[in-house]
C-alpha cells in the first residue's frame, strides 16, 4: 500500500468506533469481510485476495488525491477492525458522478449493533465540517434494505426519480437496480 504508512492521516472517533485512514494491517480482514457471501449478498461477487487488495489501493489513493475516502472502520474497545465508512467523490459514470457519496461495508458479525448508522453520522458530520458539498448521496441496490434503513436513520431521503440501472452490474442481474437518497447540507434548501 503506498499512499498511507502506518499512520492514520483521519482519525474520526466516536462513541465506540474509530473511522480512520487505512493501514497494512487492514488487508486480510477486510478480504475476509469482502470473501464472505453473506456481506456481499447485495453487493455485488465474493472478492478475491488481489481484487480486496486492489479496493483499499483505490480508497487509500482517493484519500490521498482528494482528502476523503471510505475509511477503515474499527472498534474503539479492542481495535478490531469492523469494514469501511466514509465519503468519497464519485468517479463513476453513474448519476452521482462529481458528488460527494457517502457509504459502508460491515463484516457479517458486527450487523445489527449501530456500528454502520454511527459510523455513517460520524462520516456526515465529517463530510459538513471539512468540505463544500452541497448535500451528500448515496446508492445502493433495491434489494439492500440494511442499507436502506441505515440512510434513513441519517436523515437521507430516497430520490423519487433516482433509480438507475447500475452500468458495473450486468443486465439481468438482480443487483442492477440502484436507488439514490440524498441528504442536503444543514440550513440549506434542496
């Protein structure tokens, strides 16, 4: 991993989770997490060693071009290492491109404890602190209601003309169909 050492450049804390930059250490739990059919059911295929591997290259060097990414995410108590959570600009040729997208990715066994709501609210208040944006969106499959649910619980409301069929996903898949929610910038009208 080249853009980020050992030290964490972000370190956001709350409660009980620090969300911070990615380290060395993180690779194998995460491949773990990404190889796990049960974390990636409405995510997309199971990840090989290289493909996790190549997935934290890319958010490591999100993080170093722009300045957010979606961080590693860990247990303050004990330091474990949970999945991922932040903001990111999108680059992707879908209808966020050039938006400021917020997302996460939990392992199996941390589900069902707030750990994604916290660590999404932790990465909002980030994202109205340290950038511009306007409002901040995110997309996920139909199919995702964990995810769903956890946009709700941060005050994001589902576009009612957002839906897209996600051009990475193939036709015919039942993945492909994604919505949009958004929330906007505290004071600002939409």
């Amino acid at each position: 991993m080249t853009p980020h050492a050992e030290a964490a450049d972000v370190a956001i804390a709350t409660e009980r989770l620090n969300v911070r930059s990615w380290r060395e250490a993180d690779r194998a739990p995460f491949h773990a997490l990404n190889s796990d059919p049960r974390v990636m059911a409405t995510l997309g295929p199971v990840m090989t060693r290289a493909e996790s591997d190549a997935l934290v290259d890319r958010l490591a060097a999100a993080e170093a071009a722009r300045g957010c990414t979606f961080w590693a995410v860990e247990r303050r108590e004990d330091g474990a290492f949970l999945g991922f959570c932040g903001v990111r600009w999108n680059a992707q040729e879908i209808p966020i491109r050039g938006m400021l997208e917020i997302g996460w990715r939990l392992g199996h066994a941390h589900w069902g404890s707030g750990y994604a709501s916290e660590a999404a609210a932790a990465s909002l208040d980030w994202a109205w602190r340290e950038t511009e944006a306007a409002c901040v969106v995110a997309i996920t499959s139909e199919t995702n209601t964990r995810s769903q649910a956890v946009m709700k619980r941060i005050g994001m409301e589902r576009l009612a003309d957002g839906d897209f069929d996600h051009p990475a996903v193939p036709a015919g898949d039942r993945l492909r169909r994604h919505l949009i929610c958004r929330i906007d910038r505290p004071g600002r009208a939409a």
